[in-house]
C-alpha cells in the first residue's frame, strides 16, 4: 500500500526531522543567501542530481528498503507484458532485422531483466533480429545494481572516446551498453521505454494572480533559520513567459520543459529511424493543479524538509508531452493502466501462474500483486500508458489515394481491446 500511497495522493504529508543529513540544506541555504530565491526546477535538480548530495547520486532508494517501490518490483507480469507489446509492435511493423531497446532511467534493472525473459522465451521468433540494450542512467550507484541483476556483474567501462560509459552482455547473451544521456544512444530502429522516468524530471510551478501569472520559487524563510519556504516571484519570469499557454484555464500549473525536450528527441528519433516509445507514469491529462511531492521511507514527506534525503515527484501532464510531440509522431493514450494491461492479457498470464503455482503463499503473493496493478484505488487508475508511434503504424501513407486495396493495419497491443480468436 505504501507503493499505493506514493502513487494516488496529493501534495502534503508529513515532515520527517533531518537524520543528520544537512548537507545538502546548508548548501541550499547559502546559495539562497547569497543570490535569493530559486524556481522549484533548480531546487528539484540540485535536491535530486547534485554530484556530492543529490537524493538520486547518493542514494536512489527504489525497493523494500528504499523509499519507494516501482511496478515491476511488485510483479514480474509486468515487464512481461511490456516485453510482449514490445515484439507485438515489432512484428506489426514487419519485423526490422535490427532493433535497439533502450530505456530511460532503468532503477534497479528489474523491468528490463522482466523484459530479456520474454525476449529469451520468444527467441524462435527474435532468431533473425539483431537485439541491443542501451540504458539511460545518470546514478553511479544505480548503474551498478543494474549490471549485477542483468549482467551478473560482468560489465567493463567503455574506452574515453565511447559515447557509452560502460558495457556488459545480458546472461541472455544480449549486448548493453549505458549512457549517461539519451543523444548519446547511437541512431537506429529503436524501442524506447520510460517507466517513472518523467515525474522525476524538474517542474517549474506557477500560479495564477490578480497581476497576472507568476513563478512559485523556494527561499528560505527569514522567521526560521534554515528553513525553506515557498515565495512568489515579484513579476513575470522568463519561464513565466515561454511556458504558459494563452489558453490556459488552471489557476495553477505544472510544467516540465525537460520533459517536452525529451519527447522532442525522441519523436525526431522515430520519425527518422523507426520505432516507438512506451511511457508509463502517473500523471493526467492537462487537468490536475498542484501534485509535487516528495516521498521518504515509503511515506509522504514535506518537499521542502530535508532536501536530498527523499524522492520529489510531479504529475506526468500527457496533454504537454502531445503538445511536444509536434505532429513528428503519431500518439497513443494516456490510458489507465488497469485497461492497458487488462488489453495486454494480463487476465489469461494470471490464470496460468495460478494454475502451476505449487504453493497457497505463491498464488496469495500473484493475487495481492495483481491486486496492487489493477485496483482502481491502488496503481489501476493512477498510472497511465502512452505511446509514440510512426504515422503509417496507425494510417496507410496512400490510404486516401486507394483505401480498397489496403489490408487493415494490426491494432496497437495494450491500447485496443484484447479480442481472443
């Protein structure tokens, strides 16, 4: 439930008191001192990527004993699932002889290891394709758990002139290399996955005023040494300027210009190269305020108490990441992740683990997890799914001209109903 908790809830929570990890506040509060309030995005990044104290480079608390449990550490049907759309989208668009999986912030590794299975299951159909893993991780830490649960730790740094910083081979035997960013993964037809990777990703906050819009920024409060607080900027910022949409109807909005440079990439990356993008985070539909948060020990916590010590969050806003698409690709979703994976057959994957489930504590343990994915008041509704596609994935590039003489193109697994022939 606490992964439950992390997922749906607003903003707020309680604050925890400092475990003698001040250091990244008193880095925070000279800076503030010294040059005077920052957007929420700077806080965010220095809070979560500082090189010396950041939250990510330091600690990166995914799992049971982190501060925060991630989809695919709760079932391996998950990933399972994810590597099957992944080859169902490969062979709608007539099996490509090569293809690179490349994920963004990858955490444990757990969601791609789910995904290597499948591919290693499904080898017969994969025997021609030329498969690479190409990892996005800034985390030192990180990126080394991820090289011993998918390579068993066999894994060498890459020579200075490489654009990848390490490299290693799957125990399947599948090559991978990690990078620290997305322009440095080699071109090529690839199948991008995002899994929580966007709501970590800076968010500037604005609201609305009888003046007009203005910037929420971080300060430290000068009743309370040490102490930081939130504060409106005096007039319009630039971000003010290039961010707000004039048809903007919220008194309050989120936006993540990381976020849209990111889909931009990688919507110029498949419109050349082929491919798709998977994204699964939660996040809504250009309709929800205020959702920043910050999660420690598996409870919410104060965003502003003890920055470096706890994850900080945002609704991923799907309708931005459209927006910045630029009509480059075609989009999919946001769909609730109850009916993407209920699409995905995830009904019919249940009932055979259950049946060759020797054990009651395996099948109690099947059914609480795909209780956690699927319940409307759990992970079911507040995750969502979207795609980015190649337009002649969804319309026939001469369909105007002969729309008789087309077969009809296969539906997009996980966004069109399961039909069972």
């Amino acid at each position: 439930a606490a992964a439950a908790a992390r997922l749906c809830s607003g903003a707020g929570g309680e604050a925890e008191a400092a475990d003698g990890d001040g250091a990244m506040l008193r880095h925070l509060a000279r800076k503030l001192r010294a040059s005077g309030p920052v957007t929420v995005a700077e806080y965010m990044r220095e809070a979560l990527t500082n090189p010396g104290q950041g939250y990510y480079t330091r600690r990166g608390g995914v799992g049971e004993s982190g501060d925060f449990i991630t989809s695919p550490e709760i079932s391996q049907v998950f990933g399972e699932l994810i590597g099957i759309w992944y080859i169902s989208e490969w062979m709608a668009m007539g099996k490509p002889n090569t293809f690179q999986l490349v994920e963004l912030g990858p955490g444990r590794g757990t969601l791609t290891e789910d995904i290597l299975r499948v591919f290693k299951q499904l080898a017969s159909v994969l025997s021609k394709c030329d498969v690479s893993v190409h990892l996005v991780e800034v985390s030192p830490k990180l990126s080394e758990i991820q090289a011993v649960m998918l390579t068993g730790g066999k894994v060498q740094p890459n020579p200075e002139d490489k654009s990848a910083y390490m490299k290693g081979v799957s125990k399947t035997g599948i090559p991978i290399f990690w990078y620290r960013d997305i322009q440095d993964v080699p071109p090529g037809y690839s199948f991008y996955l995002a899994h929580e990777f966007f709501d970590a990703l800076p968010i500037h906050k604005f609201q609305r005023t009888e003046k007009g819009w203005r910037e929420v920024l971080v300060d430290i409060d000068p009743e309370v040494p040490d102490q930081l607080r939130f504060v409106l900027s005096p007039s319009r910022t630039p971000a003010t300027q290039n961010f707000i949409q004039p048809e903007e109807t919220r008194d309050h909005v989120e936006v993540c210009p990381e976020a849209g440079v990111i889909v931009q990439r990688l919507a110029s990356r498949i419109e050349k190269d082929g491919g798709a993008a998977l994204v699964a985070d939660y996040g809504h539909d250009g309709t929800k305020t205020d959702t920043f948060r910050g999660f420690r020990n598996h409870k919410l916590h104060d965003v502003l108490s003890a920055p470096g010590t706890a994850d900080l969050t945002a609704d991923v806003d799907f309708s931005y990441l459209r927006k910045m698409a630029q009509g480059r690709t075609a989009t999919l979703g946001p769909i609730k992740q109850r009916e993407f994976l209920k699409n995905m057959g995830i009904d019919l994957r249940l009932q055979v683990l259950l049946q060759n489930s020797a054990d009651t504590a395996t099948r109690e343990q099947l059914l609480h997890s795909y209780d956690m994915l699927m319940n409307p008041e759990k992970m079911g509704d507040c995750f969502n799914f979207f795609a980015l596609l190649p337009h002649h994935r969804l319309v026939h590039p001469d369909k105007k001209d002969k729309p008789e003489s087309q077969s009809p193109l296969p539906p997009v697994a996980g966004f069109n109903e399961l039909l069972l022939k």
